[in-house]
C-alpha cells in the first residue's frame, strides 16, 4: 500500500481520493433513486448521509482494503462519479470492483475511460490476478460495461444482496490479469 493515495490521470478525468467536500456531489448522484436503483445499496436521503459515504469511501485506503477513486472532470474540476477496488483480499491478489456516474453524464465514455485506468493500475501495481463484478441481472448498462472491459460470467449469486427492503441475485463476473493484458495489447 503507497503512503500516498495514487491520483491516476486518464485523457479527461482525474482520479483522486474522495474527499468529505464531496458529499453534496455524491449526494446529488446518490440520492437520485431511479437512476442507482440497481446499485447496491439504498439511496441517501440527507447531506449527513454522503458525508458517511464520503467517509467509508476514504476509509479503505486507510484501511488497507482498497482505494475508491473520484472521478473529478478536468474541464470543470466536477465529481461525475467514483470508482473503485475494494475487499483486496492481498494473498489471494484479488479484489472487487464499483462503480457510479451521475445519471448527465451517462453514456459519454467516462466510465469505461476511467475503469481502464483502475485496471492497469490494479494489475501494475496491485499485482492483482483476479477482479470480480457483482451487478444485478437487470442492470444491462453494468454488464454491458463489464463485458465491454473483458469480465466473463461466472454465475449467479442467490440472494446475496439486500436492499430496498429485499434479497437480490447477484451475477458474478470476473477478469483475470491475463485476460486485461490480452484485451489492452489487441486494442
Ligand atoms: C454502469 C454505468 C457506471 C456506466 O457508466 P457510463 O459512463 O454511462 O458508461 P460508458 O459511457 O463509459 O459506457 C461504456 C460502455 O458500457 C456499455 N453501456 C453503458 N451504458 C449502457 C446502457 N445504458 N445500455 C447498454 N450498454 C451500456 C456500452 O458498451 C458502452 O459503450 P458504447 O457507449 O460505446 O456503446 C452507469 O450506467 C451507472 O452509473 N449506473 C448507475 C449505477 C450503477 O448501477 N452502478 C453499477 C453497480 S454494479
């Protein structure tokens, strides 16, 4: 783990440290219930809230378990979204990985733009074997994502998350060091 959180650069974004003066970015992305319904987890319904989740986000890399990256445009230096690797599991060398963008700045490139740059960084310098996507069956923009990057199906997880007051099946995919340096040296 670097003593300091690793600021990746893409063509557009910045990727940096979430920050608690992020919440009323987040909250705006998070508190939009139509849009993250496939998310994971509920919405949040106060400021008080994004600042939590401001604070679990930074908190893995204090942690050790993983780093979630903000996604801050260049163009404007606003947060669009976030990503991240987390639950790093080091002797295994794998982890699992998240992702949300604001519902405007949907379908412009930016997560696949962004999500590269955390794929290398998690192969180059993570020395990770293994990524795992957990997406809910009817969220086709995350599994199209994901197949887009090079993850393969795997399975269905029962039952295995709860939110909006219920349990959901997961599918489960994966995307192993081989696999991204295939799909990057082809592309
Ligand atoms: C999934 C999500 C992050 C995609 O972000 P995005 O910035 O819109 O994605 P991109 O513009 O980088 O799209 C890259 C590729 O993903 C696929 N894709 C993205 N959105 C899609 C959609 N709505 N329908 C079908 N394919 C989609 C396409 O292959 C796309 O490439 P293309 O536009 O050249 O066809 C976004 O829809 C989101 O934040 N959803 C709400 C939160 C969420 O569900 N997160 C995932 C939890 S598992």
């Amino acid at each position: 783990m670097p003593n300091a959180f690793p600021i990746l650069r893409t063509p557009r974004l910045t990727l940096r440290q979430v920050v608690l003066a992020d919440a009323p970015a987040l909250f705006s992305i998070h508190s939009d219930a139509e849009w993250m319904r496939w998310y994971g987890v509920d919405p949040v319904s106060s400021m008080g809230e994004a600042e939590h989740l401001a604070d679990l986000f930074s908190s893995w890399f204090a942690a050790g378990t993983g780093y979630r990256w903000a996604l801050e445009r260049r163009e404007d230096r606003q947060l669009i979204g976030t990503c991240g690797l987390f639950r790093w599991n080091k002797s295994w060398r794998n982890c699992v990985i998240g992702y949300e963008i604001g519902r405007a700045q949907k379908r412009q490139g930016y997560m696949l733009e962004a999500i590269t740059a955390i794929l290398d960084y998690g192969f180059d310098v993570m020395s990770l074997h293994r990524v795992q996507a957990e997406t809910h069956p009817d969220n086709l923009a995350s599994i199209s994502l994901a197949s887009r990057l090079g993850f393969r199906f795997e399975g269905v997880h029962r039952e295995q998350a709860f939110w909006g007051g219920r349990f959901h099946d997961l599918n489960c995919y994966s995307l192993l060091e081989r696999d991204w340096r295939r799909l990057r040296q082809d592309a």
